[in-house]
C-alpha cells in the first residue's frame, strides 16, 4: 500500500517485475500519468487501487494487461473521458469504481461503454456524473 505520499511519478514501476502481486494500492497520491503500468507484468493482480489521485484519463490502461483484474477503482480523479475502457483487457473485472470524475461525454454514451464490460461479467459499476 503505497498512499498518501504526494507521488507524482511511478516510473519506477516499469523497472519492477510485479508478476506475482495480488494488490497494487496507490491511492491518494499525485500520479497523473499511469502509462508506466503498461510496461509491468500483473500476471496475477486482481485490485488495482488509484482514487483520489489526478489522472485525467485512461488512455494508458489499454495498453496494460489486466486480465485478471477483478476490481478496479479509479473514483476521484479528474477523468473526463473513459472511451478507451471498451479496448482495455480485463475479462475477470467485477467491479469498478468512478465515480466523482469530471466525465463529460453525454451518460447515453458512458452507459454503452459501461453495458460493453458488463457484457462481460461486470457486477458491479458505482459512478455517478
């Protein structure tokens, strides 16, 4: 559990082989760029923790190999987009966290996305814009 340190930068994660961890809680950080995590192996992670840290967006998720993410949480950030989630592989999510973002594309749009990664599986999606 890495939170409530003003990190800023995690580059550091990509020269870490993190394949055998379970749980990776960054939250209540600084971290605005998650596009390290992409060059991490999580052959195992099943919570990624990141509230209330300053992403804006989700961009770097897609390239991360979540497939055995189970729940996801992501709520009090500043993401005004989450077009990319529908590309991110994350087969076992169950829940997801993200609410208290800055979401600005119309909920219409939001629900499909959302209704796509419940397609496969999803429990749980707590948001709110």
């Amino acid at each position: 559990m890495i939170y409530n340190n003003k990190i800023e930068n995690i580059e550091g994660f990509a020269k870490c082989d993190l394949g055998t961890l379970k749980v990776l809680n960054i939250f209540y950080n600084k971290i605005m760029n998650i596009e390290p995590l992409s060059r991490c192996n999580f052959a195992q992670l099943n919570e990624l923790i990141m509230n209330k840290n300053k992403l804006t967006n989700i961009e770097g998720f897609v390239r991360c190999n979540f497939s055995t993410l189970n729940i996801f949480i992501i709520h009090n950030n500043q993401i005004t987009n989450i077009d990319a989630l529908g590309k991110c592989k994350m087969n076992e999510l169950r829940n997801f966290y993200i609410y208290g973002n800055r979401i600005s594309k119309p909920l219409k749009k939001n629900i499909a996305i959302i209704q796509d990664i419940k397609a496969r599986n999803l429990n749980l999606v707590a948001f709110k814009w």
